[in-house]
C-alpha cells in the first residue's frame, strides 16, 4: 500500500504587530514552524514599557520566548513548541542567530524596522525555495509592500471576530426526511414532566452539539433539543411550546421557530450562557428581558437583573454626561426603555394604575451598570444581560 504524502510544513515570519495584538501567536500555527527576526525582538522591548495593552502584551511575547529558548544551549536548529503549548504547536521556534541582508530594493531604506524584516523573509524564502515562507502581519501597508516583492503575506487570524454570519454557529438544524428511518433503529422513547424524550443511534450522532436545537416539518413535527450526547448516541427531549398563550413568558409568545428555541434556553436555569443572534426587530432583547422578569419576578430563581451595553456611539461622542453611574448609562438604554414599555402593556390587568406598580417593581429589580466597570466583578444569583455584544473586542 502506497504511503500517504504528507505536505511540507510551512514557515511564518512574525511581524511585531502580530505578538503585540496576540502573545500566543507563537503557539497558534499547529504544526508549522516560526521565526522571529532580530528586528521583531527589537522592537517589542521598545513596546515594554507602559501599562496599555500593547505594553502588556509585549512584555508577556518576551516572557514566552524567554521561557521557551532559555533551557536549551544552542537554538539554530530551533526549539520544538510542543512542551510549553501541550502539543497545540507542534512546530519549532527559530530565532534570527546572524546578519541577514536580504538585498531589498534601494528604495526601500533598512533604517527602517520593517523594511528589516521584509529583508529577513526574503532571505529565507531564497535559501529555502522547497518551502513556503509566510510573512504574518497586522499592518495591511506590510503585507503590500511583501506581495510588491513577491513575498506571501497573511493578515494573522486566529482570534479575528467572524464577519460573515453564515459562518457561526447556527444553534439548530433541519432534520433529513430519513431521519428516522436511519436512526430509528433500536430507539428507546419515554416521557417525563411534559416532554418526550428519545434515545437514538445512527450516522449524524456525532455531528450533534448538546443544546442543540433539531426540528422536522410535516404531518407529525418534531422539535427537539439535544440533551447530552455520548459516544454513538445522542439524547433528544421535545422543547416547549412557548408559542401557545398558555406558556406565555412575562406576556409575550413566541412568533417563529427560532423564538421559541430562544425562549426554551433563555428559561432553561441549567443553560448558564446564552448567545442569541439576529437581524434587528427579531426580539433579541424583548425575549431576554421577558425571561429574565419571568425567573426573576415570578419563579424568583435569580434575585435581579443586570443590564448593560458597550458605550459606542453611532456618530460624534456628545461628551461627558453628569450624574451617578445609572444615570450616565440612561442614554445608552434606550432599547431597554423601548422593552420595557412593550412589556408593562402586556399586563392589561389592575388598569393603570396596576401596570405602574408592575413598572415601578420592575425598575426596582433592574439595575443598569457600565461595561467599563465590569472587569473582576463576581455576580451571585443575577440575571446578566449584555445588549448589543457584537461591539465588544475580542479581549
């Protein structure tokens, strides 16, 4: 039997910008090798000092080259990463050890840093013209002036926010039509506190994800939520309807599909992160609310509800806003303003003056809080909302 080729592994060159935004970009490129320029470590201890993030970061990619060369007495050949990233890099580390000129076009000056280091890849990518040498950089005018030489060069993606939706995960699926006539094999089904539930076996078992949604039209739907999976089998339970008036949440019934899978996880006590994603006018925020009133108010499983957003404005910033920490995030709250609304006038009961009571114990059990002041908090038996999530950075 012929032996499978196995492809050659590649050699990224880090610029410095690379490790200032990611430390362990060293470990992020599996089983090909890097190599960090004289130039690079030049200029993280330029970026050391200093208590921004970018010092921070520069000090830490010290730290981890440090303690990845310093136990080994010669590095030319290079230090395997496997050791210090529990084999997620199985590469090696190489350090430029010599003068390299790379005899880069006149027009580009070698005072310059990153001129220094284009000099490197091209140096590299001569002497080993049997591999792909990669430069890797955040400076999008970098990787122009690499490609204008003729060099590869990749933005670094590793931890790069999705942009296209389509790409993340969807939380459900379609179910084929021969669902059960391939996995219906062996089945075992019983019923417990108002839900079904099913034991199956068959080839789309490992695919699934627990609490992931799966649903099947026709004459006899299915719409199911998978509990647990072990090993070739997985375990369905039935969602409930919360489309009915009967299992309406805080007043409010889900319209679709997808709001009632929201509304059976977002009530779930024992689901501790939920991530909901949509167009807007889907009842992202309305739907959270609701069930937060619902478990906070009426079951009392959580004791408040924590609100808050990240502060970016849309247009110019209209300054600094006076007041207590509440009153200073009343402007960025108006999507809560807007639910809360459309909540108080689903309770027609007690009139008036019944719907301003509700309001006033409603805004008693919700406290508005600033994102900026998050960090090292701990919070015990409350209901966290963050709104409008995607203007988060990924650190």
């Amino acid at each position: 039997m012929p032996r499978k080729s196995v492809a050659p592994t590649k050699l990224f060159v880090l610029d410095t910008n690379v490790l200032m935004h990611d430390p362990t970009s060293l470990y992020r490129f599996e089983e090909h090798d890097v190599y960090v320029p004289i130039a690079t470590l030049e200029e993280l201890d330029m970026h050391k000092k200093g208590m921004t993030e970018v010092s921070r970061n520069a000090r830490q990619a010290s730290r981890f080259i440090d303690e990845i060369v310093s136990k080994l007495d010669s590095i030319e050949e290079g230090v395997p990463l496997a050791a210090h990233s529990h084999n997620a890099a199985t590469g090696r580390l190489f350090l430029q050890t010599e003068a390299i000129s790379g005899d880069i076009p006149m027009n580009l000056p070698t005072s310059k840093v990153d001129n220094q280091i284009l000099g490197v890849v091209l140096f590299l990518s001569r002497h080993h013209p049997k591999r792909q040498v990669i430069l890797v950089s955040k400076d999008i005018n970098m990787r122009i002036k690499a490609r204008a030489l003729g060099l590869p060069a990749e933005d670094y993606f590793n931890d790069k926010v999705l942009e296209d939706t389509d790409l993340l995960y969807a939380g459900l699926r379609e179910l084929p039509a021969d669902f059960w006539d391939t996995h219906g094999k062996g089945m075992e089904s019983w019923q417990a506190n108002g839900h079904t539930y099913y034991r199956v076996k068959g080839p789309l078992i490992s695919t699934f994800l627990p609490n992931e949604f799966v649903y099947q039209e026709g004459p006899n739907p299915l719409y199911a939520k998978v509990l647990k999976v072990e090993g070739k089998q997985a375990e369905l339970v039935t969602v409930r309807d919360f489309s009915h008036q009967k299992n309406n949440v805080w007043g409010i019934t889900a319209r679709n599909r997808e709001q009632n899978f929201a509304l059976n996880v977002l009530m779930d006590p024992e689901i501790d992160f939920v991530t909901l994603l949509g167009q807007a006018g889907t009842g992202k925020t309305l739907l959270t609310l609701a069930s937060a009133l619902a478990q906070v108010l009426d079951k009392k499983i959580y004791t408040e509800i924590i609100m808050t957003r990240v502060t970016v404005p849309v247009g110019e910033d209209i300054g600094f806003l006076p007041g207590t920490e509440e009153e200073k995030m009343t402007p960025w709250m108006g999507a809560l303003e807007d639910n809360l609304d459309v909540l108080n006038k689903s309770d027609d009961e007690g009139g008036d003056w019944g719907r301003a009571a509700t309001q006033d114990l409603i805004r008693s059990r919700i406290k508005v809080k600033s994102l900026n002041f998050m960090r090292g908090r701990t919070f015990l038996n409350k209901f966290l909302i963050i709104d409008e999530a995607q203007n988060l950075t990924p650190k």
